[in-house]
C-alpha cells in the first residue's frame, strides 16, 4: 500500500490581544487629533488673504500697510453700528482686512447699540459719543477718535424720488479710517483757538450752551485753546484755527490787527456772527474778503389757517454740495433758530484779491430779508414778502485765498467760512437738529486741511455690464434656441443607439 503523503503541519499563529489592538487604535486616533491641530494652529497663525474681485473693494492700498507695518501698540476699534446701516457689512469686511494687514495689532469689537444697549451707553460714557449716528471709536495709547459712517461713504439718494433706496456713490472706508490712526498714532492734535473776551459763550465752564459742540470736536482729535487776543502780540504758532462763535462786542483795532495778519499768513478763521450784536470792525473785515454781511433779517409767512398767516424768524435752510464743507450734507435741510441774516458774496471784490468765494447755506424758498425787522406791521412785512421774489438767499459762505481750484491739488491757502447765525450750535439747538454738528465738523476739518489727509482713493461701485451688438445678439439667440437643446438630444440619440445595437 502506498504510503499516504504527509499532510505539513500548520504553523502557529501568533495571537494578539485585544487590549493591543485597542491601544493601537487609540494611539492612531491620537496621532491623528494631534496632526489635524497641528495644521489647523499652523494655518490659523501662517496664512494668506487674495482679493480676486474685480473691482478689489476691500483691498487695502500699500500705504495703509506700510502704516500698519509701523504700529508698535494694539490699536482698539470699537463698532457702533446698526444693521440697517447701508454700509454696515461693507465696514466689517474692511475691518477683517486691517485685522489681517495688522498681524494682530488690531482690535476688533462689534456692538449693536440697538441690541446692547448697556454695552453701547457704557462706552458711549467712556468715549463722550454725542451722536446718533453709526460710527467707529478708535482707541490708541489712551487716545481716542470717532469715524462717523457718513464720513466713509458718498450716497446718492437721487433714486428715492422714483421709490428706490439710497445707492452708495463711492466707498471711503479706507481713507477715513487711516487717517484717524494716523491722528492717533501721531499724538499730535490740531489747535483751535477760541476767541473770548467779547462776551461770546463761555467754553469751559459746566453751564456752557456749546457743550455738546466742545465734546463733538474733541472727539474730532482736536483741542481748543483759550484766545484772548488784547492778551497777544500775535496768534501763537501752534494755533491751526481761529473760532469766533456769536461775540456781543465789536473787535478792538489790535485785534483786528491781529486777525489780518493771521489771515495773511494762510491763516484758518470760523466765523459764527450774531445778527443782532454790533460789531462794525468784523463785519467790515469780512466786507474786505468779499462776505458781506447784511443789516437784515430772514422771514416767512407760513399758513397756519385758510385765512391765517404766521410770521416766523426760525430759518430753514438746505446746504450746498458743490464745497467740500457740505459735500456730505448736500440737499439736507436744517433749522436755524434765532435771528439769521442775509450774506451777499461780491466775486468782483474776490477775483481782484485773489479769493474765491462760495455759497455753503441758502434758505429755503419763501423767505424774505426784511431791513424793517423790528417793526410789527403785518401789512407792511406782507407787502415786503411779495416784493422779495424767490432769489435765494445766503446765509453761509466760504472764502479762499490763494487756493486752488482743484480739489486734488494741495496748495498753502488762507481758509475762512463765515455763517450769519450763531446759536444755531448751542446744545439746545442740537438737540433737535445734529446737522449742525455736521456741518461745524466739515467747516473745521476743511479749515485744517484734513479734507485730503491722506492720498487714498475711494473705491466706487462698477456694475459688470455685457454690450451685444444685434449681431452677436443673433448668435446668441441661435445659440440658445438650437445649438443648447441638440446637446442633450444628440446625447440621447447616441446613448439609444448602442442600446438598440
């Protein structure tokens, strides 16, 4: 019998416990987690921004990186804005930028004043915030500035009167908020002189009727120094501006000395005159420029009945959009309460003292300047108010001597904006209209050369647009009524085909 073949014996195998094959997973899993943070924490700290829009909105310019580049502390922005703001998103996407470009020098923090509102009240306190308005708080080494949303987007509102909504013109998000972290990095404020000694209102004191407008342009980087000029041998140097706010006495001979030669010097004048003081020698100054100021009052007959007129001395007014002083209040409308003159603008006088001259503030349509103001002879006002027509009438102007015409060329110039109306500005005036606030700001900004601090363009909405001459609107037409749909059909006549075969 043939012998059977040895059938090999089986190898032992080797046997591996479960609590192994356990650890090892773990192990794995662990290695895995800590791979996955690793790149994560890398990517987080190491990674890099592209802007590949087409129009680049949020991209910021070289010389706000080089600006960044140059931070040495944390700079704090603190963002009161609503989210029925039109620019709201606009703004928090810029700021993701400078937060980038900032390599964490920059922050950030987002308050809903509609939402938190013990938040908001709370830095609103700390920050001396007096407007309602949306706006950046910049905080820097213990200093501070605010950037209004109005300050970082031109809108046009030309549209409303066909039912649509506010278009932004151009977005300055970027220029307006590099140049107040230039202000704050800089530490050096801007000096506005107030001149006193003519019973103008009192800046210091707790009772002072110009609180609100003292707090408003200390928030603008700008400190306020006392300037009492029969105390001077000249303006002092270090003072940028000179206000002049309602006085109720007339200038001295040696002030006004003073005053043009402050002028001379490419010097910066506000000029906020009350109507019914005497003051002969400023208003003669101002005369000299070209401004003159008139003994009249403004007046309107408002209808309050079928058969009842009203006579009201409260001016509304509209601001002009051609200065950059009301660039953006162009069309508001705002209430001057008080007396409020006339001002006639002589451009023969200014051309041949090199000085140009333009309109800020014009009242509304029906209001008369009456040289009988203080009479009450209805009869007489009504005849008056007929006579008048509808010329318009300045109650706001701008002087500039030197200047050019040219808003994007820098030249040295003497600045000076003068309004015939001054408490338009105190705190109770404010309190029911803040355009005043507005309008105070981009007087004193312009004054002091800040309109262009800083040579970063705004970035203006460009709607993509196709242009088809009817040729190709012919192709396309046969592009999409016969080309598109046999696609698909020679697809399936294909596929059918090799099934059938």
């Amino acid at each position: 019998m043939a012998d059977e073949p040895k059938q090999p014996r089986p190898g032992r195998r080797m046997k591996i416990g479960r609590v192994r094959i356990g650890l090892s997973v773990v192990v794995q899993i662990v290695l895995i987690l800590f791979l996955a943070a690793m790149v994560n924490s890398f990517a987080f700290k190491h990674y890099a921004r592209w802007d590949f829009s087409r129009d680049q909105k949020y991209g910021l310019s070289d010389k706000t990186k080089r600006f960044l580049d140059t931070l040495k502390g944390k700079m704090r922005i603190t963002v009161f804005f609503a989210p029925s703001t039109p620019i709201t998103a606009d703004v928090q996407n810029l700021l993701t930028e400078y937060q980038y470009a900032g390599k964490g020098k920059i922050d950030v923090e987002q308050i809903d004043p509609e939402r938190n509102l013990s938040r908001a009240k709370e830095l609103f306190d700390k920050y001396k915030v007096v407007t309602d308005e949306s706006l950046l708080v910049l905080d820097y080494d213990g200093r501070n500035k605010t950037v209004k949303a109005s300050e970082m987007a031109d809108v046009d509102q030309s549209g409303m009167a066909f039912g649509e909504g506010p278009r932004i013109a151009a977005f300055k998000g970027e220029p307006a908020i590099t140049s107040a972290m230039i202000d704050l990095v800089e530490g050096k404020k801007k000096t506005l002189g107030y001149v006193s000694g003519h019973k103008e209102p009192a800046l210091s004191t707790p009772t002072s009727p110009i609180t609100l407008l003292k707090t408003f342009i200390e928030n603008e980087n700008i400190k306020f120094q006392d300037l009492n000029l029969l105390d001077q041998p000249a303006i002092p140097a270090d003072v940028n501006a000179v206000m002049i706010i309602g006085p109720q006495y007339d200038f001295a001979e040696r002030e006004m000395k003073l005053l043009r030669d402050f002028w001379d010097k490419q010097g910066r004048i506000l000029v906020l005159l009350d109507p019914a003081a005497n003051t002969p020698r400023l208003r003669a100054f101002l005369d000299e420029l070209g401004v003159k100021v008139n003994d009249d009052r403004l007046m309107v007959f408002l209808r309050t009945g079928i058969q009842e007129l009203a006579l009201t001395r409260d001016v509304q007014a509209h601001f002009l959009g051609d200065s950059p002083v009301t660039k953006r209040l162009a069309d508001v409308r705002a209430i001057f309460v008080g007396g409020t003159s006339s001002l006639t603008l002589d451009p023969n006088r200014g051309r041949a003292a090199n000085i140009r001259l333009e309109p800020l503030i014009q009242a509304e349509k029906g209001y008369f300047a009456e040289t009988d103001y203080n009479t009450d002879n209805q009869i007489k006002l009504q005849a008056d108010a007929q006579k008048a027509g509808d010329v318009p009438l300045t109650i706001a102007a701008a002087a500039e001597k030197g200047g050019s015409g040219d808003t994007r060329v820098q030249v040295n110039s003497s600045r000076l904006v003068a309004v015939s109306n001054a408490t338009f500005v105190q705190d109770n005036a404010i309190m029911q209209d803040q355009a005043a606030l507005d309008f105070v700001s981009g007087a004193v900004n312009w004054l002091l050369s800040r309109e262009q601090l800083i040579g970063i363009a705004p970035k203006i909405p460009k709607p993509l647009t196709f242009s088809l001459d009817p040729e190709a609107l012919r192709q396309l037409r046969w592009i999409i009524l016969i080309f598109m749909p046999l696609i698909p059909a020679a697809i399936g006549t294909v596929v059918w085909w090799q099934r059938r075969v």
